[in-house]
C-alpha cells in the first residue's frame, strides 16, 4: 500500500439521490470565481451573435410553452360554458369553430416551442465544441511547451483529469446547462406573470408555499452536506484500495496478506455504507417532502379557485391554467439551484484547466539561437552547479570531457543524480551554474530542437505506442522508408522475432505494449533509435529483467548501436561497463570519482566498493585480466 492521498471530491461521484439530490451535494468552488468566468466568457465572445441566436430561441420556445396553458384552459372554458348553455336551453351550445382554432394554435405552438428547443441545442452544441476543441488545443500547446519539471511534481492522472474530466464538464455545461438556466429563468417569470394574470389572489396563495420549499430543503441541506462529503471521501479512499489490491495482487497472494486486505475492505465499505445510507435517505426525503407542500398548495389552489369560479370572478379554464402554472412554478426554482450548483463546479474546473495553462512554459531559445548541424558528439561539463529547489544544490563544480566516439558510464547509488546528469545535458533542465557544452557550443546557446535530435534514447522504461511495430520503429526518424525500418530492426536483432509474429511489422501493439515480452520492447527502442541515427546515445541500462539470451541479443543490438558514436551508459551492473572510455562514479549530485574500470580498482575508492558489493571475490581476476 502505497498511501496515497487523493483530492476529496475528485474521484468517482456518488449515484444519483433523487431529482433533488443535487440541492444537498457538496458543491466544489472556484477559489477566483469571477475572474475564472470573466476568462471563460472571453472563449465565448468570437461566438457572441451565435449565443444571442440560442438566447432568443430558448426565450421563444419557453414563452410558448409558457402560454400554451392558458389557451388550453381558454379551450376549457369554451367547452363548459357551451354545455351549460345546451343544458339551460340558451345559445347555440359549444363554439366549435373557436375551439378548433384553439387547438390548431396550441399545435402550432407545441412545433414551434419544440423546433426552437430543436435549433437551440443544435446551435449550442456548435458553440461548445468549437470552444472546448480551441481549449483543448490550447493545453496541448501548452503541455508540449512545459518543462519537465512540472510533470515531475505532478502525477499523470492529475493532468489528465485537467484535460479530459475538466474539460469535458465545462463542454457540458455550455452545452446542456446554460440554455436550461436560460429556460428556467424565463419560465419562472412567465409562471408567475400568467398566475398574476389570471388571480393575484391565488397567486399569493401559490407563493406562500416557495418559502415553506426554500426552508424545508436548506434544513435537508444542513443535514445532508457533511454525509455527502463522508460519502465522497470514504468512496475514493474504497477505490484506491481496490486498485491498488488488483494492481498488485501477487503480491497480497505471495505474502498472504489476503485476509488483511479483506479487512481493510470490509472496514471501509463499513464505513460508505453508513455515510451513503443517510446522505441517499436525506436526499430522498425532498421530493416526498416536496410533493407534500406541493400538494398542499394544489389543495389550496384548488379550492380557493373553486370559490373564485362560484363568485365568477375567474372562469374554470383559468382555474385549470392556474393549476398548470403552480404545479411548474416550483421546478424552475429548483432547475436553477440545481444548474448554480452545476455551474459552481464547473467554474472549479475552468480554473483548473486555466491554472495548467498559465504555468510557466520553458524559456524560449534565444532570438539569435544557434542551430548544431553535423554534431561530432564532444561533451564538456564545465563547474556546473544546479539544484532543484533554492537552497543547497544537488550539484557544485561538476567537471568532465567526452570526446566524440567515446564512452561514458555514469555509476553511482539510487539519487545520486545520474539522471540529473542526463536531465542537464537534454537541457530538460537549466543550469544554475556553469556551463554544458556540445560541439565547442553551450547548449544554452542552441535551438532546443537541434540540441536534441542529435541525441537517442533507450531508457530502462521502454516506451512504445499503441500502432504497429513498424510505426513504433519509424517514430525514430520522420519520413523513414520501408527498407530503412527493416534494416534498423535487423542491425538490433529485432526482425526475427518481429517475422516470426502473425501480422509481422503490421502487428499492432496494445496501449502498454504487453503483447510482446521486456525484452522484445528493448529491442524495438534500439531499433528505433537506430533509425534516428543520433550522434550521441543515452543508454539506461535495460537487461536486469530479461532472460539470458534476450540479455545477449540486447548486448549485441547495444553495441551495434554504440559504434561510432558519443554513448552515456547509465549502469547499474557494473559489469557491463568494463570496457567504457570513462567511468563517472556519482554519489550525492558530485563526481566522486572518474577514469577507467582497471584505474578505479586499483585506486580501491568508491567505485571499487561498488563493484566488490555486487562481485565478491571477483576483484583479484579482474585486476589480473
């Protein structure tokens, strides 16, 4: 177990609570709230006639939703005043004709309010994606213009959530939530300027049951908000320990600890039910509570426009309108808290996503920034000083030279820098101090570009993408031939194993590459970067967990690959540099020591304790070899 903690509120949302759940949810906050949407707005201005077009429309489509009541209880009225005149003997009984131009103007208006609705999300789809397809660009610029420095202090899933959870919640909401608050709002004033329309005096009857609405969901709210919040976090703290027991359930199996993990479970799913037991029953409990009071007021309504009718002061179609209008009068106000809720988190998002690209990208090259052409591969380190953070550096009056065709290991304990060491010379980080040059150039001096397209790569961590073997090959020199692909995987021993596969070079490799074995991926990445043909190599040693054979066949694809050029071999077994140029020994960021293998034992320092610690009883056959 690995203790990590995760964000309350960011993992997997609880499920649904009721129609009304959402009023008693925890509700995530911008910290900069006006600012973010002040920002966001701005993504929506070069859409700004687009919007007012979907603002009229959903204004239009409400109103004739709004009105289509009262012309159903005008249809009413009709119909009961053309039967009580048949049944007293006076007039000519129901008005037909007036009725059937009613209904025809109700359909009329039930298409036009649904076409409305109909182009009003058609357009705001447009808009919405369109606007989080340029945010989306946006932050892929931006994270391909970061330093390494900000992925190293941040986890993978925490940037993805910024670009696809984020992101996609703001694509929602500008989708579905802004023309139903847009919908909600009109509707709540066209409700009640129909209801005062019709009877001022059962409108006051209506509205004195919202404040009774109001209270009796902010003393749910109360109650509800701290379970919700205990539901959130006891739901991520459940998911984390599910992942990480099927993450690693060999190991829970080897050591036995299945029974421990069964506990913890069971402890903590102990604890969720007890949470989501009361925040579900609290937010259950709004509607019924809600269909109570609006009950009540239909009663109310109900009878005060029956008393209303026998005075006639209204007519019984306004009484049916009327009731139509205060069973929706509610559901606006609802909608609304419901989408200020959904908009509050949204802007949380916003900010998140805003916050990623306002961080400082790389310092660009200097205007006058030299391109390396040719690069012979030397390699100078001259009183190099950096750190990571303020403070004490990591290194102080680091000093070597490589010449081109040589090379270097660079040994040393976990954290002594070596990859510092490689970091500085790809220029993923500056310099505090000093100087790095390749060439004769300092590498500040140099476009970023050319500085890295002069080195390869083959990590320890093979990195292959999900596409052929023969796209992941290529990826090491753009616009490579057919033959250039093959020839690489040949020189690094890689074409049999790749022949022997059913589809060969067009075998498709999964997102994690585990359809072919480590080995098989170590070899594909020298492959590859034999395709770049680079003039300097960064090597971190990759053997320790293959077999015997597929170790040679990497040894002698590596010593392909070294030939002829600049090589910086990360080591950790140490007989694997015997025959290096230069051997830099690291501990704690300096360069302890340096020189040949035979030199450094003789010299019986650092290095040789090293390589005693892994080669008991080796010392004396390799000082005689």
């Amino acid at each position: 177990m690995n203790g990590r903690q995760r964000e309350p509120g960011r993992g997997v949302r609880p499920g649904p609570g009721g129609p009304h759940a959402g009023l008693v949810r925890p509700v995530e906050r911008a910290r900069d709230f006006r600012g973010t949407v002040r920002r966001l707005v701005r993504y929506l201005l070069p859409r700004r006639r687009h919007i007012a077009l979907v603002v009229l429309l959903a204004v239009m489509s409400t109103l004739f939703g709004v009105i289509s009541p009262r012309l159903l209880g005008n249809a009413t009225t009709l119909l009961y005043q053309g039967m009580v005149q048949r049944a007293r003997g006076v007039g000519g009984g129901v008005d037909f004709a007036a009725l059937q131009r009613i209904i025809f103007l109700l359909l009329v208006l039930y298409v036009a309010s649904s076409l409305f609705t109909y182009l009003q999300q058609f357009i705001m789809a447009g808009i919405a994606q369109r606007t989080v397809a340029r945010m989306r660009e946006e932050v892929s610029r931006r994270l391909s213009r970061l330093p390494l420095s900000y992925f190293d202090a941040r986890t993978h899933g925490e940037i993805l959530s910024r670009v696809t959870n984020d992101i996609d919640t703001i694509a929602s909401t500008l989708q579905q939530s802004l023309t139903q608050l847009i919908s909600a709002l009109v509707s709540l004033v066209g409700v009640l300027v129909m209801m005062v329309s019709i009877s001022p005096l059962l409108t006051m009857v209506a509205v004195v049951t919202l404040p009774v609405t109001v209270l009796v969901t902010r003393w749910v709210a109360a109650r509800s908000q701290k379970y919700y919040a205990g539901q959130q976090r006891e739901l991520g703290e459940l998911n984390g320990h599910v992942e990480e027991m099927l993450g690693g359930h060999r190991v829970v199996k080897a050591f036995g600890r299945e029974a421990d993990s069964l506990a913890r479970f069971e402890a903590i799913n102990h604890r969720l039910f007890g949470v989501a037991w009361k925040a579900q029953f609290m937010s259950g409990t709004i509607m019924p509570l809600m269909m109570l009071i609006g009950n009540v007021g239909y009663v109310l309504v109900s009878v005060g426009g029956a008393i209303l009718v026998t005075r006639q002061a209204i007519t019984i179609g306004d009484v049916q309108a009327f009731i139509q209008y205060s069973r929706h009068f509610t559901h606006p106000i609802t909608q609304t808290a419901n989408i200020a809720n959904i908009i509050q988190s949204t802007v949380a998002a916003a900010e998140r996503v805003f916050e990623l690209l306002d961080e400082r990208e790389e310092a660009p090259d200097p205007a006058d920034a030299l391109r390396l052409q040719d690069p012979r591969g030397d390699v100078r380190f001259e009183h190099v000083r950096f750190g990571y953070q303020p403070g004490p550096p990591l290194m102080e009056d680091l000093n070597f030279e490589v010449r081109a065709g040589q090379t270097v290991a660079i040994v040393g304990p976990t954290g002594a820098g070596k990859t510092t060491l490689v970091n500085l010379l790809m220029r993923f980080y500056e310099v505090d101090g000093g100087r790095i040059t390749v060439d004769g150039f300092d590498i500040r001096r140099l476009t970023r570009e050319s500085l890295r397209q002069a080195f390869g790569m083959v990590l320890q961590d093979a990195w292959l993408f999900n596409g052929t073997i023969r796209d992941n090959i290529a990826y090491g020199r753009q616009g490579a031939g057919e033959e250039e692909v093959v020839r690489a995987a040949v020189a690094a021993r890689a074409d049999h194993f790749i022949r022997t596969l059913p589809e060969g070079y067009d075998t498709v490799l999964n997102e994690e590459a585990s359809n072919i074995s480590q080995g098989q991926k170590q070899l594909l990445t020298i492959a590859r970067a034999l395709l770049a043909d680079p003039a300097i190599l960064i090597l971190d040693e990759a053997t320790s967990s293959v077999d015997t054979r597929t170790e040679l066949l990497i040894q002698q694809a590596t010593a392909e690959l070294m030939r002829g050029r600049t090589s910086f071999v990360i080591a950790h077994r140490l007989s694997t540099i015997r025959h290096a140029d230069l051997i830099l020994v690291m501990n704690q960021g300096t360069i302890v020591e340096q020189g040949t293998h035979a030199g450094l034992l003789e010299k019986g320092g650092f290095y040789a304790q090293l390589y005693r610690s892994q080669f008991t009883g080796s010392l004396a056959a390799d000082q005689a070899g």
